[in-house]
C-alpha cells in the first residue's frame, strides 16, 4: 500500500484463537464459517467490531494471509476505543482505558486482539483519513497472518466461503504438505520446483497478486519465448494501489511444482530486488516470490498452522478467465473517480485506442463506477473475448463513449513472436 501509515503502538495478544473464542453470550465457539466475497481476488468477509458498550458494529474485513501488519481505518480505530493523536506527520493511538478491549467477532466466534497480560508491543497502522484501507476498497480492518497463525483456516474458493477455529478443530481435505511458518508473524514458504531447480515460494491466500523475484522472472522469459507476456496489470493484477502497474511485466510459468500441486499457466509480476529483498527480510528465510490467490482458484485451501500443514483440495481443473478483460489499467481516487492510467496493448496495438492516460472512468454499460471498489469494476470490464462493453469516459471535464472488446490476455504467443501484449501509455 502507498498511502501515508499513521502508526499506532498498541499490545497484540500473542495466542488470539486460543486464549479466547467464544461468541457473545459466553458459549465456547470452536470454529466459525462466513461466505466470501472476493474482490480483485482478495478475500473479503463481514467483521463484527466488539464495542465498550456491548454492542457490535459490522464492517468489512480482509483476510490478509499474505501480510502480518494489523491495519484499520481511522473510524474503526474510534470505535474500537482508540484515542489516535496527530503531530506533523506521526500519529499515536492508545486505548481509551488500561482495560479497553480489542475484540472482533466473525461468525459469532469473538477474537481477542488485544491483552494485558503476556503481549508483546506491535503497530496498528492507519490510512491517514480514508474511508477504507485502501481507495478502491470496501474493508476497514485487515485479519492479518500474525493473526491467523493461531488458528485453523479453511479458504473455500469454490464455494466462496472462510472457516476459522481453534487449532486442531477444523476437518481439513486434500492432499496435504509442510509448510515453512514463521513463528513471529505467520509469513508461509511452500517448497517447490520450478524447472527442475528447488525454490520456496510464499502463500499469499487472500491476496490478489502472485510475484516472482526480477533475476529469476528475466531468466526464465528470456529462455521461453512461447510463454505468454505482457506489459501492464490488468484485471486481478491491477489494484491501483502498487506504483508501476503500467509497466510490469507479466508472464505465465508453465509448469509450478508447489509443494504436492502441479500448477500450469502460473501468472507472476516481475517483482524489483529492493521490494524482493524487503519481503524476504520479512519472511525469515529464502523466497524467490508469492502465489497469491489467484493461482489457487480452483482449490479449497486448509491452513493447519500448529502442525505446519496445509492442504489443497481441488474442485476443478478449467483455467480460471481472470485476464479476459478490457485492456484498461486503472488507478482509484480517494474521491471514489476511477483514473486510467494506461492502456494494454493486444497483438501489437492499443486495445482501447481512444481512451488517453489521464482521463476517468465514468461507467461501464449503465452502470456508474463511483463509489465501487476495484473488484467490482473489474467485474464489470471482464467477459468472454470479442464481447463489447460501452464505457463512458471523462476527459477535460467532457464525456463521451467508447466500446471496447473485452480480450484474451495472457494467451498463448504465436509462433516467432516475442513481444504480445505489451501496453503503453499516450
């Protein structure tokens, strides 16, 4: 994320799902399962805020597998009872009161997030005043891998559901395989095998983009021509949030042994070696990238963090279309507007040629994109390829329309041509 973090120290219990899960009338809850909405691929679930006063504020939560910072909104900081103070740029938040509560609650089961007793300090980090996490978002509260890490954790994308309970509640299916976890912030490495050499790649469930190390990316697109590329993020790769999106490079792996799974047409992002380098200070150990959810849509993911397990249940076998899209790379507005910042170039030409960096997007079809989150315009610009969408697009204060043609991205490259699929900006 690019926005400016206001941090808030704060004390996050250390054992959250076994210390306490219970629902609101004191009966011990063991597991909880509530249904999914997945936007730009990132899973996106109804969180009940455990107030003071006893009562409950619902809110949308993102299930962050692949981060291990707690992140709110402003508002939900107020809510749950944190005073947030501003000086020039640094922002502190402390609870209201030395024995404040820090509890959320999905499905009924109640997550304690904050203790007294047998914590370690850490930091909630805040937006600055957004609505959401994120423009382009609808959460206000992240449930990050420092979290989950104590629990079971069932990611159902077949059916769009997400089960959490206490360790070792939870039935798990599938053909299962160890999981290098880092114990302080729950960051997960699956061995795997990409050309016949060994790499630990992060599992990243909950988030929308899967991303290999530079060096490597470059190696093996300069090795395989026929692999499909291009420039610029569209669909699920596009959150308008990461600087750069216009000019990243896209490619699909045709092969990925990830731990017991044989996964064919991986798409990654070349991800640059100071981020890279970053990331895998995070992770604690050697990492070459990230499979996110996108790449396991087709599998109901079980996370068995006590015992270092995971599973993957397979419900089907067809390539889910993520990139079969209008070409558009877009950026959201903190004032809900939609910017294009650049179009993706389809065989060699613009496949939106009259729409300009710059300029907004207004509607797709009849519907207006203002006050959408990025999922939902996306799911409006997706579709079978060679079908039109009519967009309204803003520029210089004016409107006018435009159809485009949803395409195949990431398609299979014709024969003695390396360069598909670029994109470029006007």
């Amino acid at each position: 994320m690019r926005f400016r973090v206001l941090v808030v120290p704060i004390f996050i219990i250390a054992n959250v799902c076994s210390v306490l899960a219970q629902n609101p009338n004191g009966l011990r809850t063991e597991s909880a399962t509530v249904p999914i909405t997945l936007d730009q691929d990132r899973v996106v679930i109804d969180v009940d805020l455990a107030l003071a006063d006893g009562s409950v504020e619902r809110v949308r939560g993102w299930v962050d597998g692949g981060n291990p910072d707690l992140w709110m909104s402003r508002r939900v900081a107020g809510l749950m009872g944190l005073n947030v103070n501003c000086d020039g740029q640094t922002c502190l938040a402390i609870p209201k009161s030395p024995a404040a509560a820090l509890d959320i609650l999905i499905g009924g089961m109640k997550i304690s997030l904050l203790s007294d007793t047998h914590s370690s300090i850490k930091e909630i980090k805040i937006p600055g005043d957004m609505a959401a996490l994120a423009p382009g978002m609808s959460a206000e509260i992240n449930i990050p891998s420092s979290v989950l890490r104590n629990c079971d954790v069932l990611f159902d994308f077949l059916d769009r559901k997400f089960t959490i309970g206490l360790p070792g509640r939870l039935k798990f299916n599938g053909v299962k395989s160890k999981m290098l976890v880092n114990e302080k912030n729950g960051l997960i490495q699956i061995p795997g095998r990409i050309e016949n050499k060994n790499y630990n790649l992060g599992l990243a469930v909950g988030s929308s983009i899967s991303f290999l190390e530079e060096d490597l990316f470059a190696k093996f697109s300069d090795a395989h021509l026929d692999w499909p590329r291009m420039t610029g993020a569209v669909g699920p790769f596009n959150t308008g949030e990461q600087g750069g999106e216009l000019t990243w490079k896209l490619l699909r792996l045709d092969r990925v042994q990830y731990g017991p799974l044989f996964l064919s047409d991986v798409a990654v992002v070349n991800f640059p070696k100071d981020r890279m380098a970053r990331f895998a200070e995070s992770v604690g150990m050697s990492t070459v990238g990230v499979l996110s959810t996108e790449a396991l849509m087709n599998y109901r993911v079980g996370l068995d963090y006590a015992h270092s397990t995971v599973y993957f249940d397979i419900g089907r076998t067809v390539r889910y279309p993520d990139f079969d899209v209008v070409g558009l790379i877009l950026r959201p507005e903190a004032n809900s507007q939609f910017t294009i910042v650049g179009v993706a170039d389809f065989e060699d030409k613009s496949s939106v040629p009259e729409v300009r960096a710059g300029d907004h997007l207004i509607a797709v079809g009849d519907i207006a994109v203002a006050d959408s989150t990025m999922g939902q315009v996306w799911s409006l610009l997706e579709g079978s390829p060679g079908q039109d969408r009519k967009l309204t697009v803003e520029r210089d204060g004016k409107q006018f329309t435009v159809v485009a043609k949803v395409r195949h991205f990431l398609g299979d490259v014709p024969e003695d041509d390396e360069a598909k699929g670029k994109s470029k900006k006007k």
